[in-house]
C-alpha cells in the first residue's frame, strides 16, 4: 500500500503535483494558507487539514511547495511541532527555489528531529507541472532520495541526484533560471533590433526557433515575447525577480562575478516599478522594448 503524504502549498505548481499524487493512488493530507485552493483537490478524494503540522505522520513524507524563503521558513522550518510530529524517520521533500543557504540551514534543522531535508526544486511550469513533465533536481542524503524516487516519478520526467550537500539542488535550479532569464533578455534585444530595422518579431522568432535555436526555451519564450503575451502570467515576473536577486546572492557569496545577470535584475525591477510585477516574466522584453522608443502592450491589448 502507498504511503500517506503530506502536502504543503497548494498555489500553481503545488496543486498541480498534489493533484498527480491523488490520481496516482497516494493518499494525500493537504495545507494551504487560503483553505479554498484545495477544494479542488479535496474533490478528487485528498484530506485538507487546517493546520501545517497536521499533514505529517511520524516517520512519513511531506512535499512542500512554498513561494519563497521566507514562507518557508515560517511554515516550516520554524514549525517545531511539524518537526517532532514527523519525527525519526520522517522525510521533508522541498520542492521550492530557494537560496542553497536555506536549505543548508533547514537541513540541520531538521536533523535535530530525526527528519531528513530533501531539496528538489523542479524546472517546469504549471502546464508541465500538471503533466507530470517536471523536471527535478534533488539534493540529501541518498538513501532518502531512494525512498522518494517513486514519488518523483509520478511528478517528473527525470529526476538527478545533485550529492549530499542540501544546498546543491538550489545552486542547479538558480543557475538554470538564470539561464532562462537571460534567454529571455536576449531574445528582447534580438527581436526589438529586428524590429526596428523593418521584420517582423514574430518571423525574427520564427527564424531562430527553426534553425540553429531548436529548443524549448526559445520556441515558448521566443512566441510569447514576439506576440506580447504577458498575461496570464504562467511565471510572475514578481518570482522571476526574486529568484535573479537569490543568483546574485549566490554568486556574491562565492565571489562569482555575474555582470549578465546584474542587467537582468535592473529589467525585472524597472518592470516591477512599473506595475508588471504580476504580469510573465518574459515582460522583461517590454523593458527592451521600450528602451528602443517602441510601446509595450498593455494589459488590455492581451486579448486571447
């Protein structure tokens, strides 16, 4: 018999997950701050709870998938009775991007109790999230990572063991969103000079994604920022800055200097000083845009 799980966070790419478990044949007790975002799961046959700690078993497995550092802190790593309640035994799957140093810190938390910290923050938007396409990367102790497997499989395509060290699977995902960000922002710069030298960013797009740059990134990015399709946002330009300030973070803390990504973050933050925090994170491009003498699209031009 599958095992209870525990869930904490049901926002986009929580309750997309929490959702695969339940029609995987898991039992899942679920938390979320705002009790209605679970009505959905609690539908297909989970158990919400009405505090935290209540979705742990001694010994079991909780997945998080909190927003940021400090929720889960909060909710979690300052939640002593969670973490007596899971006990020797008990395993905490983090799910959420979050400075390496957090996590770090959370996992000698955790060891005080018996718990064993995983990190596994995902590649992968909620539309993957909810085709169980993520990709996942995991940091811990192997023989915790063992246990886990069956789970990640139900949530991902393919999962990596990054080594013991908690904080590995974070510097991955930072490293990877950075990568995104700056797709992002080249793709900005290539289709606005396009642009204003006479083709069409959507053929400019085209171009690039048929030939030489034949891949996820630039296909999805490159259609959304060459139409203008910043909303509904599918990554909150608002997460996308708070993820590029924990790169710098990183990078500062090792000495990396990252000049590529100091220009990023000035974009994410014009933008947000703009109104756009809550619009896609490839509104970075109305930036561009916009420092070329050429209008951005406004929420209400958005239309389909």
């Amino acid at each position: 018999m599958k095992e209870t799980i525990g869930f904490i966070g049901l926002g986009s790419m929580g309750l997309a997950m929490a959702t695969n478990l339940v029609k995987a044949g898991y039992k899942v007790r679920a938390w979320n701050r705002t009790a209605a975002r679970g009505e959905p799961l609690s539908r297909l046959g989970a158990t919400l709870v009405s505090r935290p700690e209540d979705v742990a078993e001694p010994g079991g497995l909780i997945l998080s998938s909190l927003a940021d550092d400090t929720a889960l802190e909060e909710v979690i790593g300052n939640n002593e009775g969670l973490l007596r309640r899971l006990g020797q035994g008990g395993v905490h799957l983090s799910m959420s991007t979050v400075a390496p140093a957090t996590s770090r810190r959370l996992a000698g938390g955790h060891a005080r109790h018996g718990v064993t910290y995983l990190a596994a923050p995902v590649l992968g938007r909620p539309d993957a999230a909810a085709a169980g396409k993520l990709w996942i990367f995991v940091s811990g102790p192997a023989a915790a990572y063992e246990r886990v497997r069956p789970v990640l499989r139900v949530l991902g395509q393919g999962d990596f063991h990054l080594g013991e060290d908690a904080g590995a699977a974070n510097v991955a995902k930072l490293a990877c969103n950075f990568l995104i960000a700056s797709t992002i922002e080249a793709l900005a710069e290539a289709l606005t000079m396009a642009e204003k030298n006479g083709l069409a960013r959507t053929t400019m797009a085209d171009l690039a994604a048929g030939t030489i740059f034949n891949c996820p990134a630039y296909r999805n990015y490159g259609r959304l920022i060459a139409e203008g399709r910043y909303e509904p946002a599918l990554f909150k330009l608002s997460l996308g800055l708070k993820d590029i300030r924990l790169v710098l973070q990183t990078a500062d803390s090792s000495r990396t200097p990252m000049p590529l990504a100091s220009l990023v973050h000035d974009h994410f933050l014009a933008a947000l000083a703009k109104g756009r925090g809550d619009w896609d994170w490839t509104a970075l491009a109305a930036e561009v845009s916009e420092d070329a003498g050429l209008p951005a699209p406004r929420p209400r031009e958005q239309a389909g």
